[in-house]
C-alpha cells in the first residue's frame, strides 16, 4: 500500500524483475520482495526501454563484476540493442574506458553466441577480428570506449562493474 501512494504521490518509478519489485528514485533502488530488502545506492542508475542500468562506478575483475552483480540479485549488463550498447559508454570515467559484459566462453561454450546463461544473443557489436576465437580457455568479453565488444584472455583486468535489471 505505502509502495502505491508513494509511486502516485512521488512520481517514482517501477519495475519488477524475477520475484522482486523495485522502486527507484533518485539514486536509490528499492527493492521490495516477500523478505526485507534495503535500499540500494548507486551512483550511476540509467533507463533504456524497459531495462535499468546501474553502477557504483567501481572497477574490478570479471569474476568480481559477476559476484557484485549476483549477490544484489542482478545480472551482468548485456546489451541488447544499439540504444543500451551506446548508453554503457556514458560510465566510463577518464582512466580506464572498458565494462564487462555478460558473455564469456567458459558459459557461452566457445562460440560466442550465447549469453552466460545460455540464451542466444540477438544483439551483437563485435570489434574487428573479434570474437577473438583463439582464446580456448575462458575469455571475458567487455564494451571499449568504442562501444565495440572484445574478447580477452585477461579476466582479471580492471574493468567497470555495470549491472542489469
């Protein structure tokens, strides 16, 4: 009841993702679900279409972009049109102009073809030479400030953390 007279009265927006509904205003990302969540901030919180992409601005490696945007129940950003490709772009801050994305070959099997959830991709925007089949063992994917995806060996490496809702 509070949540619908503050959407009525605030002008908040509202999306459900999985079980959860969120709220989102300001900065902050509400979400309410049966169990007792708190707000989530972020610094960077920006809407494509139906899709909400948010970031504390942090960089890190793939791995950690994967547990950051897990244990928030989130998901990787993977853009899935031109218009949610370019808005990534918008983080990057002056050092470092790479994001990870959610594909990589030890999920998507090699081919690069499948999201880390096995989901066909239906959006690509793949650099030259890239997807850089060479790679056997796994490889991270990442936007540059290009707005091209590449491949790389370096998982490890330093790169925004961007999640989806």
């Amino acid at each position: 009841m509070l949540s619908n007279i503050c959407i009525m009265m605030c002008g908040v927006m509202s999306f459900s993702h999985k079980s959860a509904v969120a709220l989102y205003f300001n900065k902050y990302i509400l979400l309410l679900a049966p169990f007792f969540f708190p707000a989530i901030n972020f610094d960077f919180v920006r809407k494509v279409g139906q899709k909400y992409f948010v970031s504390n601005k942090e960089r890190g490696s793939f791995s950690k972009a994967e547990d950051f945007c897990s244990q928030r129940g989130l998901e990787l950003a993977l853009p899935q049109n031109e218009e949610e490709n370019s808005m990534l772009t918008q983080l990057y801050g002056e050092d470092d102009k790479r994001a990870w994305i959610g594909i990589n070959n030890k999920k998507a099997e090699g081919d690069f073809k499948f999201d880390m959830k096995k989901r066909p991709l239906t959006f690509t925007k793949w650099g030259q030479g890239q997807p850089d089949r060479s790679i056997q063992e796994t490889g991270c994917t990442m936007v540059t400030e290009n707005a091209v995806w590449q491949v790389t060996r370096e998982c490890s490496l330093y790169a925004y953390i961007i999640c989806q809702l």
